[in-house]
C-alpha cells in the first residue's frame, strides 16, 4: 500500500484544481474544534464533516480502511 495524506483513510479530496487544495485539513477527532487539527484557524475548509473519516473513528473501527491499512503494512514488514 502506499500513503498520501488521507488515502488510508478514504478522506476526500477538496475543491480545487492544485494538489494543496486537494489536501485539506486532516480530521483527527470529531468532537474538538477544527476536529482537533489545530487550535488556530485552519488554512483551507476541510473536504468533509463526515465524522466517519475521522482518525479516531478509523482506529475505533476494526473493519475501516486505515485499520486494512495498518495490516497492510504489518504484512510488509514481516
């Protein structure tokens, strides 16, 4: 498998054209401000409000895609 921020957690791309609008701000928790991403204002909108893709959701989840991910990568480096 191979990681480009967000891919191992099916997170959306965002508005946009260029790749840094693309790649919006990651959503690391669904209950903190700015999904505890930072404690300032982020830079672009993040790409979704879905709390399904948010880090502590996938880790949550034995059957989500950043869990496949983690096996994944467990396989490859055994």
């Amino acid at each position: 498998p191979y990681l480009y921020y967000g891919e191992e957690r099916g997170m959306p791309n965002g508005p946009g054209d260029r790749d840094e609008e693309k790649r919006t701000p990651m959503r690391w928790t669904p209950e903190e401000p700015n999904a505890g991403f930072t404690a300032g204002e982020p830079w672009y909108a993040f790409s979704t409000d879905d709390p399904s893709v948010t880090v502590a959701a996938q880790e949550a989840d034995p059957d989500s895609l950043l869990n496949a991910y983690k096996a994944l990568i467990g396989l490859r480096q055994d």
